[in-house]
C-alpha cells in the first residue's frame, strides 16, 4: 500500500522540526536543498506535481556526499555529519512510499534529534526535541493500538528516571574526532589573522561566542571591556598576521590588586582562549593553560565542548615588555602614505606629539565605519586612507599601527572582542560574535598602551555596544557614529522584550552551566559523598528502586473502565452483599434490584429508577433523562438510611 509523507500529520510534522533545528547550523546551500524537497514532495502530494525517480535521488545522495567531502575534507565532525544527514533526510522524504521508506526516515529522525542532543546543549531545543521525538514514536506504534498517546506517555514517564541514572553514573568520555566540528575555523569564527573584512564576517554573526561573569565590574563602563585573543605583529598593510609566541617572562606583568571572573566559552575546534585586558593569570579545572608573551593565552587541547575557566583581572595591569625590531617593521609605503609619513617625520614631535598627530588625522578626516566598506586588497592604505575612508575596525586598527611604525612608534595589531550585553537577572555577559573587535598597541616608551581608533570614528558602537550599534540602518549608522549621547528610538518597547530575553537567557545559563559542570571529577565528587553517607545513600536509593516498580505497576497494570448502568449495579451489589442480599449468577439485574426492593420497601423508589435507568440504556440504548452521577449518590444516602429500616 503506497503511503503518503504528509498525509500523517504528526510524523511528517515531526521529522520537519527535527531538519529545521539542524537547518540552523549547516551551511545555505543543504539547507535550501532539503527545504525543497520537503517542498516539492508536498508538491507531488497535494497538486500531482512530477516526483525525483528513485535512481535520480541515489544520484543525488552520492553527489552529496561528494560536496561534503570536498567541502571539509570528512564526514566527521559537527557540520559535515550535519550537512551529510541533512541532505540525505531530504532526498529519503522525496523518495517516501512505502512502510520501509518510514522506518528508514524514522531512524533518520531520530539520529537528526541525537546529534543535535550531542553538539547543542542549549535548554531552546528541549521542547522541538521532545516533540519531534514524540511524533516519530507515535508513527511507529501500530495502527490498531488504543489510546497511542497514553502509551507514549507511559513510555516517556518510565524512561526520566533511567536517563536521571544515566547522566549521574555514565562515565563522561570526550571523543576528540567525533565532537569536533570539521570546519577550519570552528563555530566561532575566530582567527589569529586580519584580512580586510575578516572580523566583519564576523561580526555579521549574533551566535554566542563565550559568557562571563565578573566579581565586580572593574571600570565605569562596559566599552572599556577588551577581551584579547590573539596579538597580531607581522604585517603587510592591511593584513596583519602573529609571528610565533613566546612564553611569557613573569616579571614582565605589573599591577595592583585583582578581580577574578570566569568564562564559559563555546566549542571552538580551536585553542583560543579569550581574557579580559588586564588579566595575568587563566586557569582550567581540567586542562593546561598555556601562557605566552603578549599576555596570550591557549588551551592544550582543542576545546571540543562548552569549557570553563577561570581568570585573574590586575588593576593598573602594563605590560613592560621590550618591543623589537619586528615591531617597527612596515611595508613599503607608496604614494600619499609615504608621503604623510615623510611629512610628520620631519616635524621631529615626541613620541606623545606623534600618537596625537595620529589621532587627529583619524579624527578630522571623514572615516566612515561600516561592516561593508568594499573589497580592500592587502597593501591598499592609499585607497583606505585617502580616498574611500570607509572601513571597520580591522580597517583601523591595521592602518594606525602601520602609520604609527611608519613614525618610528613601535605597533601591533590586537584581535579579540569588545564590550558585550549584559545580563542583570543572571549577573553574566553575553559576548557574541557581533562583539568581534580589533585595536591596536603602541609602546610609548615605558610600556604597552592600548589605542583604539573605532574610539574616535564611531565612538558610539563602543557605548551601546555591538548587538544595538549594527541594529541600527546604515544611514543612522553613519550619522549618529560619533554622537556618544545619542540611544535609538523605541527603548520602551526593546525594555520590555530585553527582560524577556535576560530571564530566557539566563534560564539556559544555568542549564548550560550545570550540564558542563557536572564532568568526570563531579561524577568522582558525588559518588564520594555517596560513600561518605552509606546509610542515608542506601535508604534513598531503595526509596527511589520502589517508587519506581511502583510507578511501572501503576502505569502498566490493567484497567477496566465500567460503564455508568454497571457501575450503579455494582453500587447495588455491594450493599446487598452487606446485608445478605446475593444475585445469583443466573439472575438478571432488573430482577435483583425487584428483590433488593421487596426486602428494603424505604428504596423502592431509588431502586425503580435505577432499573429503568439500567434497562433503558443497557438494553434500549435510549439517553435517559436521570443523570447517573446523581442516581449514584442519591443510592449512597437513600441505602444508610434503610439500614436502620431493615425488618
């Protein structure tokens, strides 16, 4: 018998959502590929359009696969595990008419709900998950089973406590292969480099990059919040790249007093990890933090899963560290670059004139900063200085420290990220790729100071921050820049939905946070406390061995559900049981409730409308007019009182 997918609502349903939460994390082009089958199979359904023959989609299946492993060199991994299921769920729905076609989309469903389970440990996607799920089970049940929605009820109630079991004793293994995401750069789109309009991809993107939580917030304002990631010292103009790091000589960090925070950074394939400015020491539950010069720090190991580590902010923090020659290294400057440059040399201004010379040239020039400035090539700072001016910070950043080299300051480029959205309800922030910043370093002499040049082009993406500045159109973008006073419109309305979000927000914090903590040193941890408590433990792991045989017997036990005619004769027996009154086996119900009557005359009147009741619904099937509820209660009250008349 040929099936249809759509016409069962609930799994067709099901299996939707299941594609859609993958949908979010794979690249365009497989997504639209599976959302057009799922289109054109309805199509094929509901209007008769023209299928895909089953050689044609095997065909497709294997140019898939090809496409996959071109594009990340793998099948292994976050995104081409997702691509490759994705694009084949889409091609099996296609080819969907037979009971075996179900099952294989059905076992489809399910690994789509299981690896989005494994790589997203976000509370959003408990809800469409235990939907999908449900709906793929409910398809499978069969057809002529009743009441299939208590069943899986049933089913789901049983199962919490063992996956309650599962999470606190299952050994917590990390595969390194399989929880890595097969991309080059990882989720976070973060890179040790500048290209022009690398950090404005991505800064294009709102995906959480890391959260944090600060003790006590150690400046006035949160656009003084600079989490550094990597330090950036060989460049080619616009391009700037690191050279190898150093360990980091301990002497080299001075300052006063400390504020600790710690940081919940998200899987990145990579081993970068992201300290606030100021910060000399990181440390890991699990795990070495390496540290190198700059005030750089890595991981040993990729960071497969949700990390968290813990740091330790310096007040007044300076970084004394020599520059060396590398730090005065400059491409050839051409045209009206070398020409400035000749020019500002010759005023011989110190070393502070010179960095203030630099800061008016930004500063009276008509910079415009924007995520799309145009395509840049790498050594093109006459066409950005001079001409277009239009740029992001990687822009800025890159082009004010070569200047500065080019006045015989030494210069380096800063990539991290910048500021964040605070969270007040679960008192973290919320840095996202949107923060995704680059400044610069110059040495003045004694130490290192940072310059951010974004500070006097568009000061206001600074203020507000990134998620509200790139809100913002293009045109306010550009006028309201440098208006440091200036808030969008509409703040009453953005109040209310921030609240909402912050409470949201926080609520998958927790849950994220308690997740990723309870790792193999918890698991050590609790079963200790066990051991410490044997009594205690022992009492309430029987407690909860018999709750649960109960719950399975209650669940599972038989039940019979009476009709109202049969519910009022048995009310009818068991009083005359009490006062030995027996229906015979061979006796009719009508005929009993005659002789119950005869013995108890005070009950003839209740006990014929009984009957009538009895014979008119049993045997009639007519709706009587006396509600049996009511029958049934007037009989408790007219039947104790006739005990006292009993002859």
């Amino acid at each position: 018998m040929r099936k249809e997918f759509f016409a069962q609502t609930f799994f067709s349903l099901a299996i939707v959502i299941a594609m859609l939460m993958v949908a979010v994390e794979v690249t365009p082009w497989v997504s639209f590929l599976s959302m057009g089958m799922l289109i054109w199979k309805w199509g094929t359904e509901k209007y008769h359009w023209q299928g895909l023959s089953r050689r044609f989609t095997s065909i497709l299946s294997i140019l898939l696969l090809g496409q996959v492993l071109f594009q990340y060199r793998t099948i292994v991994g976050q995104e081409p595990s997702y691509t490759l299921l994705l694009g084949l769920s889409g091609l099996r729905v296609m080819d969907y008419s037979t009971e075996r076609d179900h099952r294989f989309v059905s076992l489809l469903g399910f690994i789509l709900i299981s690896v989005k389970a494994l790589f997203s440990i976000d509370i959003y996607w408990i809800v469409p998950s235990i939907f999908a799920f449900w709906g793929i089970w409910y398809s499978l049940l069969p057809q002529n089973l009743q009441n299939k929605e208590r069943v899986l009820g049933r089913i789901f109630l049983l199962s919490v406590p063992l996956a309650v079991i599962l999470f606190f004793a299952f050994p917590r293994v990390v595969i390194p292969w399989a929880m890595s995401r097969g991309s080059t750069y990882g989720q976070i789109g973060f890179t040790d480099e500048v290209n022009p309009g690398r950090v404005a991809e991505i800064a294009g993107s709102s995906q959480l990059a890391f959260r944090a939580k600060i003790d006590k917030l150690p400046f006035d304002h949160s656009r003084d919040l600079y989490w550094r990631g990597s330090v950036l010292t060989s460049t080619r103009g616009l391009v700037w790249r690191p050279t190898p790091f150093g360990t980091r000589p301990e002497e080299v960090m001075t300052g006063k007093g400390s504020v600790s925070y710690e940081v919940a950074i998200e899987p990145t394939s990579q081993n970068f990890l992201f300290a606030l400015e100021g910060t000399q020491v990181l440390t890991l539950e699990a795990g070495k933090v390496t540290n190198l010069s700059h005030a750089v720090f890595r991981t040993s190991r990729p960071i497969v899963s949700t990390l968290v580590y813990q740091g330790q902010w310096v007040r007044d923090y300076q970084d004394r560290s020599k520059p060396t020659d590398l730090d005065l290294k400059i491409p050839e400057l051409k045209g009206r670059v070398l020409e400035w440059v000749t020019e500002a040399n010759k005023k011989s201004l110190s070393t502070e004139g010179r960095l203030e010379l630099l800061k008016n040239f930004f500063l009276d020039n008509k910079f415009v900063y924007t995520l799309s400035p145009g395509t840049y090539g790498a050594n093109d700072l006459e066409s950005f200085l001079f001409e277009r001016r239009r740029g992001f910070c990687e822009h800025f950043a890159g082009a004010y420290a070569v200047l500065a080299r080019g006045l015989g300051v030494p210069a380096r480029v800063v990539v991290g990220y910048q500021g964040g959205k605070y969270n007040p309800i679960g008192n973290f922030w919320r840095i996202a790729q949107r923060d995704a910043h680059a400044w610069a370093e110059v040495y003045d002499g004694s130490s290192w100071k940072r310059v951010d040049p974004t500070s006097w082009v568009a000061p206001l993406r600074l203020v507000i921050g990134a998620e509200d500045f790139f809100g913002l159109s293009e045109s306010d973008q550009e006028v309201f820049a440098r208006q440091i006073d200036w808030r969008p419109k509409n703040q009453g309305t953005r109040l209310w939905w921030d609240r909402a979000t912050f409470f949201v927000e926080d609520m998958n914090y927790r849950w994220s946070y308690f997740l990723m903590e309870f790792d193999r040193s918890s698991q050590d941890s609790f079963f200790a406390l066990l051991g410490q408590y044997k009594l205690l433990s022992f009492v309430a792991i029987s407690f909860a061995v018999l709750l649960f045989f109960v719950l399975v017997q209650n669940l599972f036990k038989t039940r019979v559900y009476l009709s109202p005619e049969q519910s009022l004769l048995n009310s009818v027996q068991e009083w005359g049981h009490s006062h030995n009154l027996h229906r015979a086996a061979s006796e009719s119900p009508l005929h009993y409730f005659d002789r119950v009557a005869e013995r108890f005359p005070g009950l003839t009147e209740i006990l014929k409308r009984i009957s009538t009741y009895y014979d008119q619904s049993k045997y009639a099937g007519i709706q009587n007019a006396d509600n049996p509820d009511l029958l049934k209660k007037q009989w408790m009250r007219e039947s104790r009182k006739a005990k006292e008349m009993k002859p």
